[in-house]
C-alpha cells in the first residue's frame, strides 16, 4: 500500500468516528467493494470516453447510486489531503485546477479502488443492505 493511502488512512481516523465516512446520505453503509467498483468504473470511462474537466469529469464518471458516489467522494477527499496536507478538499474542484491532467486523476481513481477494497467494509452490517 502507498504512503499516500496509509496517510489518508489515518485521516479517515482522525476525521470519523464509527467509520461514517463509509456511510451514505441515506444513512446506509456502503461496501468498500462497491466503492472500489464504482472508481474503476469512472477509471474505465474516461480510458474509453475521454476526460474533459468541466465538462466531463469525476462528477459525471463517478459511477453507482447516490451513496456509492457519495462515499467515493469521501475516499477521494481523504487521498487528495494525505497528498497535499490540506484539512479538506472537493474532490469535484481538485478535478478542474488547471494543468490537472488524465494521468493524475487516472492515479487518483486507482489509488481510490484500492483505498476502498483494502479499508472499506467487507460487507454491509446488520441493518443495511
């Protein structure tokens, strides 16, 4: 595992407590598995789509309901502040700074895949779905 995901792995301690970074709005808990599926999803449209920021970025690739998008974006965050020491970020935003290029969010959304298949829940608890 990177530097990167250990940083942000510490993050997600630091930030939530009971692991809700892993939950949806809807107040669900998301396997990381299907977090991880929706990043390389969104890997995987923009290697055979294209990826034009502001027109057609993380927001619109991001792939799965709104709580698999939700929390992907929560993984993507704490990735993005393990990189650049910042306290918050939007993932959406980080997408559109000029000079981003494919590669670097390619490496964002494969780091985000595995950050989720190694510390997200394996499966939904008691409760969910």
């Amino acid at each position: 595992m990177s530097a990167v995901s250990e940083q942000a792995a510490g993050l997600e301690a630091s930030w939530y407590t009971g692991r809700r970074a892993w939950h949806g709005s809807s107040g669900e808990l998301v396997p990381g598995a299907r977090v991880a599926d929706g990043l390389a999803q969104a890997a995987a449209t923009f290697r055979r789509d294209g990826w034009v920021p502001g027109e057609f970025g993380l927001w619109e690739a991001l792939d799965g309901d709104r709580d698999v998008r939700m929390v992907a974006r929560q993984v993507l965050e704490l990735l993005i502040c393990a990189r650049t020491g910042a306290a918050a970020a939007e993932p959406i935003l980080w997408d559109l700074v000029p000079g981003r290029t494919v590669e670097q969010v390619l490496e964002l959304l494969a780091e985000g895949e595995a950050y989720a298949r190694r510390y997200g829940p394996a499966a939904v608890e008691a409760g969910g779905r």
